[in-house]
C-alpha cells in the first residue's frame, strides 16, 4: 500500500500501518504507525464533527 506521512492511503477513510504499509518486521515501528493513525484518524474526524467540551 502507499501511504501518505499520516498513514493515510489513497481510499478515503482508509489508513494503514505497519507490515501492510511499509513491510518491516517490526512490532515497535508498526505501533509507532499506529499511534500515527490514531492521531491522524481523531483530527480527520473532529474536522467532520467537532467535539463538544
């Protein structure tokens, strides 16, 4: 898959990390990338939906 620097693929709402984004054998670089997309995917969503405090 190609990713984009947040983890972001081409299909929108898709994101993607570790193994099946970048191949490395690494469960500290794939967290790493899912900590990534996690932040990415909580902005991409609150620009929707605003969250109410």
């Amino acid at each position: 898959l190609v990713i984009d620097d947040h983890q972001r693929t081409s299909i929108p709402g898709l994101y993607a990390a570790g193994d099946v984004a970048k191949g490395l054998d690494q469960i500290s670089h794939a967290m790493g990338e899912a900590s990534v997309a996690a932040t990415t995917i909580r902005n991409d969503l609150a620009k929707e939906r605003p969250l109410l405090r």
